[in-house]
C-alpha cells in the first residue's frame, strides 16, 4: 500500500509540473535574461507525507541565493512532529532541523532559459525530543509489563545528495521537484528509543534513507 502511495505521489506531482510548462508555453516570452537574485519558497513535502501517514505533521522554508553564473547557496528550516497511539504503544516526538549546501545546475544555457537541472550536496542537522508515554509488553504465563520512556533531546547529523529540475512557470515563480539520498554520519542516541522520525531526515532505524520534496518558489531579483 505504502510503495503505491508512493508512486501515485510521483504521478501527481508531475502532472502538475507538466501542466506548468504547458502553460508556460502559452505566455509571451520576454527577451532572455539571466535570472539573478534572492529565492524564498516553501517545500511541501511535509504536508505530502502527511497524506500518507497520518501520524506526521510537518513543513519547510528554503532560501536560494546565487553566487556564479550556475552556482547556488541554499538553506532550509522546518518542523516535524509524530504523534501515534497504538494498542500497546504510546509515541511522541517533536523537533526541528536546518539543511544547508551548494547547488550547481548543470542543465546547458544554449536554449536561454530561466529552468534549471539542480545537483547539491547539503549538511543536515536535526535537534528534537522523543519518548513513549506508555507501552505494553504481553507476557502470556506472567502478568503483562507496563512501562515508559521519558522524553528526551537528541540531535542528528547528515549529509545529503540532491537532484532534480526547477522551472521558471510565471516570471520569477518557480516549481521543482528533488530526490534526495541522506545519510547520517552522527547521533547522540544512547538507543534507549529509537526515532520513529528524525526531522527532515526520515525513517530514524536507518542509517541511509531517500527522500523527495517538491517546492514552490519566488526570485526577488537582483539583476534581470
């Protein structure tokens, strides 16, 4: 179910990216200039994975800023809360994180287009608090075991490989779409409790994950 989910994700969002350059097309195209400048956006990932697991609540704000010809400097913060109730489990967490690296785009420039083809390597850190308000382990000879975990902080450490296309829909409104590889290089868990997530990171009993976001973006332009 989860791998279908998954996949119709996929088709979504790039439906709506193709409906957008079909659009696109449709408008009159100014002279070509570089776009130059300060990008602010919003990555709706958070609220995807939220349609596919109930259990997650979380959002992410990113800046982009050039400083070459193909070269970007990019920041992201965000939040990201789980809050699940079982049978015999009782889990929560909530926390933030910062991603920052380069971006380089490498799609050709011969066809004077604003649209981008991103490649970036990123530095991810989470800080955030976690623990089960309950949980029952069933003993079928003896009486059940009923415990908890008090909340603590932790952090985490990654790095992360990024890739994917950016287009230019209105003037300086932009639409694009990554996938990302992560792998954490540090926690200070002492694995008393193990994340279920670890904010903007993913799925906390791995060491490498993949990712996707998909992000809205406005250009306030220093040079057009």
């Amino acid at each position: 179910m989860a791998r279908t989910l998954k996949i119709l994700r996929y088709f979504f969002i790039s439906f709506w990216l193709l409906i957008s350059v079909a659009v696109r097309g449709q408008e009159p195209q100014p002279e070509w200039v570089a776009a130059r400048g300060i990008t602010l956006g919003i990555n709706l990932a958070g609220p995807i994975n939220r349609l596919m697991d109930d259990n997650r609540t979380g959002i992410s704000f990113l800046t982009r800023i050039n400083f070459g010809v193909d070269m970007y400097l990019i920041g992201e913060a965000g939040f990201e809360n789980v809050n699940f109730r079982k049978e015999r489990y009782t889990y929560d967490s909530n926390g933030t994180f910062l991603r920052i690296g380069i971006e380089k785009d490498i799609l050709p420039k011969k066809h004077q287009t604003n649209d981008n083809l991103l490649m970036g390597l990123q530095y991810g850190f989470a800080l955030h608090e976690h623990g089960a308000s309950g949980y029952t382990i069933r003993n079928g000879y003896w009486q059940d075991y009923l415990g908890n975990v008090s909340s603590y902080t932790l952090n985490s450490h990654w790095v992360e490989f990024s890739m994917g296309p950016r287009t230019e829909v209105f003037r300086n409104f932009y639409m694009s779409w990554k996938i990302h590889i992560r792998t954490l290089i540090a926690t200070n868990n002492s694995e008393l409790l193990k994340p279920y997530i670890v904010p903007g990171f993913g799925n906390g009993d791995r060491r490498l994950n993949a990712g996707f976001s998909y992000t809205l973006e406005y250009l306030l332009p220093l040079r057009k």
